[in-house]
C-alpha cells in the first residue's frame, strides 16, 4: 500500500481534485479489475477510451482515477488527477508503486523486428549459467530463476511489469532481460523504466498494421534508444541499413556489432551447419549450439552485451558455445526411417522467413527437397501476406499455404491475400490446405528421403486461435505424430 501522492512522483500532472493523502491499494487500468481503495488510470486505446469505464470503476471501489480528461460532474471521497499523457502517467507510477524495481538490478532491453526472444533468452541462461540469479520477460515464457511464469505479451503493460520486476528483485535478482516491442515503446509500457543496456537486432517489415508507415516504425524503434541514459549502454546491429540510426541521438555509450564490417564486437562465420555455428569472435574460435547466419547476430549480441556489463570474455565464450536457442526456434526432429529433417521455426515475417530459408538452402548437402509449410496470422499487418507468400515459394520447392492463428478473420482469406503474393511461373510449387494438421501431414507424405520440411510461423505456440477461440496446437507434436503415422 503506497501514497497516492507519492505514486504520483515525477507524473506530469495537470489538475488535481480532491486529497492526494490517501492509500492506494493497487493500480489498474482495467475497469473490469477495480477492487476496494485502487487508483484507476484511464488509458485512451486502440479498441476502447478508458475515459468510459471511470464512473463504472469508481462503482467498484476506486478511490482515485487518473486521466487525461475530466469527467463533468466529480464524486466526492474520490481523488481525481488530470495529467498530460495516462499511458506515461502509467508507466511512472507503476515504478514509484513498486518502488522502482528497474533501479534495483540491471535491466536490458531488446529491441528489432526478429531475435529479440532468442537473444533475451540466450542472455538469461548465459548469466545464469555463471552464477547470477535472473529474470527474463519475452515472448515465450517469464522467468525468475527456475520458475516459470506464463507470458501473455511480448512485453508485458507497465503495472504487470513492474508487478514482476519487483518479484524478481524481492527473490533477489541482480539482471533482468527483457524484450521490449514496438507496441510496448509506443504504448509506454516501459515508461518510467531504468535501463542498464538497450540492444537493437534488426528492423524489417512488420506491424504495419499498428505503426502504418516503416518510417513510423523506425521512429517508435529509435525514441527507445534516444531515452536511454548515459550510463547505460546501447548496443546496435551496424550490418543492419538503421542500426546507426537507433544510436543518433542517444545519450547512451554507443556500440556495434557486425559480421561484415568494423564494430566493436566483430564476428566472422567460419561454418555453419545442422551441429552449429563455428565463429571467430575477435582473437577466439568457438563452437556454438545455435544454428544459421541469423543466429551468429544474436549470439554477438549477448556477447557484446555480456562484455558491456563487465563479464569476462573468455567465461563468456566459454558458457555461450554450450547455451541452446529459445524453444521454437529452428529447432529440429529427424525422422527415424527416411531421415526426414522436420524444422519447426516462429518465422512470421518476411525477413524470418528468407533467413530460415537461406539457413537451410545451406545445410543441404545434394539435392534434398526443401518443403515448407506456412501462414500468416489473423487480425495483424495483413501487407506481409503476399510476401512471406512468395519468399516461400521462391526459396522452397514445394509449399503449403496454411492457417496460422486466423484469429477473428476468415482463415480461406488470408490464405487467398497469400496466394496473391506467388508469381506465375511459381505457382505450381504451391498449394492451400486450411487445416494446419492436415497441411504438416501432407508436407510429410510428400517428403522422400533426407528432405527437409519447414514447420513455419508459430514456433513454441501450444494453440491455434481460430474465430476467436483458442485450440491446443503444437507444431513440433504434430510434426511427430506424422512421421509416426506415416511410418517415415
Ligand atoms: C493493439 C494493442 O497493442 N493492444 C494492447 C493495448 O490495448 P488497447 O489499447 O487496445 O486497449 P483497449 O481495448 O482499447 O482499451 C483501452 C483501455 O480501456 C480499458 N477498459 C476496456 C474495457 C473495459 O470494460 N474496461 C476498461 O477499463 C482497457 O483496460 C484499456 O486500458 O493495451 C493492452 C494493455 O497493455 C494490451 O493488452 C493490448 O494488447 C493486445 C491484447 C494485443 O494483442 N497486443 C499485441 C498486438 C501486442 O502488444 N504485441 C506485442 C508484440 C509485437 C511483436 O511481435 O513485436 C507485445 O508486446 O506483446
Ligand atoms: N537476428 C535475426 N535476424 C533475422 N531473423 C531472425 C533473427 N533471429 C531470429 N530470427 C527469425 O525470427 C524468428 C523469431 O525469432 P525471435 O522469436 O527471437 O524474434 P522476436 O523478435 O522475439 O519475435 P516477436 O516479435 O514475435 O517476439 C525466428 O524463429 C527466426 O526465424
Ligand atoms: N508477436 C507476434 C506474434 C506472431 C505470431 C504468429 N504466429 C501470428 O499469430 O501471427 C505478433 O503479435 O505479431
Ligand atoms: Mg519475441
């Protein structure tokens, strides 16, 4: 229980009606979720204006409400405080209500359009693995040490996470490593956070949906890096056309890293094959578990990163060759008779995909068919359909079109937006089956010996949410189940 007053430290504030002196229970910004004595923030959304919901929650107990416009008539006993902008507001007093729990560990963030799940994750298990109790916020799962906590967000809203920071502080953690999405910057979810480090992976086409221009989604991207503080650092990916955009105009220390060019944490691929990845990362050659050309970016990332937080190099490498990816991506089965390679990876962009593709364009070692099953996500930027359409059938030799999680649209439509995407001359590689079960068996049947079949787009997922309801999923059982099935 803090101080409304003291919650509202360092909140720009508009107007205050009514006494500031009082306890707060807990901070919501869903009505739905007011109980007795809460402060209520109205956020102005995508879907709904939390404005609407003020007097429904103040019915269920709120005893302050914050907001960007004041209601007409004012209920007495309730605290009303009018500030410029509810979503930073959030994010300020979220910090202050839990005592500021980003101040209290290093927290880095990651940030790009792919890898930030895998570095995020990689970094968690690397400094566990040397010692140091940590938490970790991504896409798959929480963590705080061993204890696995459900993720509903890839960054989580301001209260929940620094609901969980603080528990990862209490349990005495000293690092956290977050993901932080371009909603989560844009939204201010991270407003209010302190961060020790901010890493950049890479910025392709997505979320247009959201952000509607790339330009857009450039800016969203970089205003992370321009609030940086100046003793944290910030770490970007120079072979990327924007990684020396992001650092313009940060206060933060400035590094790089690069296969292809100077930087300050500069790797060289020397193989790259199904066993992994053998780098020379400055004076070192080491082995790494991790597979493909994209992941040599992430594993110099956590690299660069752990060397930046003052880790020794050589225990770095050293734990790092042996750390796995994060669970769903490119992550791999062989079959037992014909040694079908079954590739299960949450590619769900068009750069993912074109590199997952290049990857395994690489691992073959004749002519093995590449056979590569995909969707696209309902109810998300419906302008990457056609092109992670025809990056499949440009890169595969065979490819079915399938659902991902449709969502609340019409699963025939979004494949129909795919097949648009196939250039004539391509389209007899291809074909449409709606059932992502059936569409994985097909792919399996078609599969002869040592070809290699591309499960893509929902990686760890465990469901497939389809008109709005979620259905048990998993890419990587059904994948087992057919080469059992099919006796391959
Ligand atoms: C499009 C989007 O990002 N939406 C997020 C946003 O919700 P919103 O702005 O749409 O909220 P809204 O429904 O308009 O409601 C506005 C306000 O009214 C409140 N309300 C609403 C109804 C009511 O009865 N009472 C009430 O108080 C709501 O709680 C909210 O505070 O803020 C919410 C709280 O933080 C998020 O849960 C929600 O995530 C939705 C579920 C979502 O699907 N988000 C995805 C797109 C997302 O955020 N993805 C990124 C990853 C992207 C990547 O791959 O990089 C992520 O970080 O997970
Ligand atoms: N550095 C990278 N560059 C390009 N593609 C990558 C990179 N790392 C991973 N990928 C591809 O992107 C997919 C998603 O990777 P990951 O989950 O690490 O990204 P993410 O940024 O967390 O994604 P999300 O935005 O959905 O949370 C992987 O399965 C792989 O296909
Ligand atoms: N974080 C990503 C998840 C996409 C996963 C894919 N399986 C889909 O449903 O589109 C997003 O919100 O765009
Ligand atoms: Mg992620």
């Amino acid at each position: 229980m803090k101080v409304l007053r003291d919650i509202l430290y360092n909140v720009n504030i508009v107007s205050i009606h009514g006494d500031n002196n009082i306890e707060v229970h807990a901070l919501s910004i869903d009505s739905r979720h007011i109980a007795q004595g809460d402060a209520f923030i109205a956020i102005k959304g995508v879907a709904a204006d939390g404005h609407a919901y003020i007097t429904k929650a103040i019915s269920l107990g709120a005893t302050a409400i914050v907001c960007e416009d004041l209601p007409a008539e004012l209920q007495d006993g309730v605290c009303y405080v009018q500030v410029s902008n509810s979503h930073a507001a959030c994010g300020i007093m979220a910090s202050n209500f839990y005592n500021n729990p980003s101040k209290q560990l290093q927290l880095v963030g990651v940030t790009g359009t792919n890898g930030k799940t895998t570095i995020a994750t990689i970094l968690f298990r690397l400094f566990s693995k040397m010692g140091y109790h940590c938490g970790l916020i991504s896409t798959v799962q929480n963590q705080i040490g061993d204890e696995i906590i459900p993720s509903t967000h890839t960054t989580p809203d301001a209260i929940s996470l620094n609901a969980l920071l603080a528990k990862m502080v209490e349990e005495g953690c000293l690092y956290a490593f977050m993901e932080v999405s371009s909603h989560a910057i844009h939204q201010q979810r991270i407003a209010g956070l302190q961060f020790a480090g901010g890493i950049f992976s890479n910025i392709t086409h997505d979320h247009l949906d959201y952000h509607k221009t790339f330009d857009e989604y450039i800016r969203v991207k970089k205003s992370f890096f321009d609030s940086l503080p100046s003793n944290a650092f910030a770490l970007t990916n120079i072979d990327d056309k924007r990684g020396n955009v992001m650092l313009q105009n940060t206060k933060a220390r400035k590094a790089s890293y690069s296969l292809r060019t100077l930087a300050d944490f500069k790797g060289k691929i020397l193989e790259n094959g199904l066993t992994g990845l053998f780098m020379q990362i400055g004076e070192s050659e080491v082995h790494f578990r991790l597979i493909g050309e994209f992941n040599a970016y992430n594993l110099l990332a956590v690299y660069g990163a752990a060397i930046l937080l003052g880790k020794s190099k050589d225990e770095v490498l050293r734990i790092l060759s042996d750390v796995q990816g994060a669970e769903g991506r490119f992550e791999y089965i062989v079959s037992a008779k014909d040694k079908i390679i079954g590739i299960v990876d949450y590619a769900h962009t068009p750069d993912a995909l074109l590199n997952v593709l290049a990857t395994i364009k690489n691992l073959r070692q004749g002519h093995e068919q590449i056979i590569t099953v995909v969707g696209c996500g309902g109810d998300r930027d419906k302008t990457k359909r056609p092109i992670m359409a025809e990056v499949s059938a440009e890169h595969s030799d065979k490819v079915i079109f399938t659902s991902d999680n449709p969502r609340s649209e019409d699963p025939a439509e979004i494949i129909r937006e795919m097949e648009v995407g196939v250039a004539a001359h391509l389209r007899k590689k291809t074909i449409s089956i709606q059932d992502r079960k059936e569409a994985i068996k097909t792919a399996i049947s078609l599969a002869g010996k040592d070809d290699i079949v591309l499960v893509a787009g929902k990686g760890h997922e465990k469901y497939q949410e389809i008109h709005g309801v979620k259905h048990p999923f998993d890419d990587k059982k059904v994948l087992e189940e057919m080469f059992q099935l099919l006796g391959k």
